[in-house]
C-alpha cells in the first residue's frame, strides 16, 4: 500500500506563486486561514503545516478577493510563472 504524495500548505502557496515568500504565505495561512475541500469534506486550516495533495480545492481570501483553485500538481520547486500556473486549475464560483 502506497501513501499520497502531500506537501506542506504554505510551501505549495509559495511555489504556485499566490505569495512572494514562504514566511508571507505561512503568516497569511495562520492569521486569515484558508478552507480545504477533500473527498467532498471541507474544512479550515490554519496550521502552514497542513498536508495537500493533488485533487485538494483550496480556497482562500486575500483582500477582497476570494479564489478557489483546485490543485493539480505539487511542484518541486518556486520556478517560472508559466511553471507555477501549471500546478493549478482556478475554479468557476456557481452564481
């Protein structure tokens, strides 16, 4: 039996490119937490060290804006735009 391939929240953040360096995006997910959707249950974190995994939703506010993304890929570095936005698929809001 093999286990998921996770990683950290705030490491995942930052290589996506959604935060300029990880001390800012472990700051954002302690202080205004984000919302966590797996196997269809939803959940809020507000631990960087939270573990994510390819087909995790993960919604979070910054300023007035709120995105929901879904993750498609957890990198294995902070590399160029073109690759970060490879690592996830934004999704539509139901309105």
């Amino acid at each position: 039996m093999s286990e998921a391939v996770t990683l950290r929240i705030d490491v995942w953040l930052w290589r996506a490119r959604f935060f300029k360096t990880r001390t800012l995006s472990g700051a954002h997910v302690r202080k205004s937490g984000i919302r966590l959707s797996r196997n269809g249950q939803t959940r809020r974190v507000d631990k960087p060290g939270t573990a994510i995994c390819v087909g995790d939703i993960v919604t979070l506010a910054r300023g007035a804006h709120i995105t929901t993304i879904e993750v498609l890929d957890l990198g294995i570095r902070r590399g160029p735009p073109e690759e970060a936005a490879a690592l996830y698929r934004t999704l539509e809001a139901d309105r």
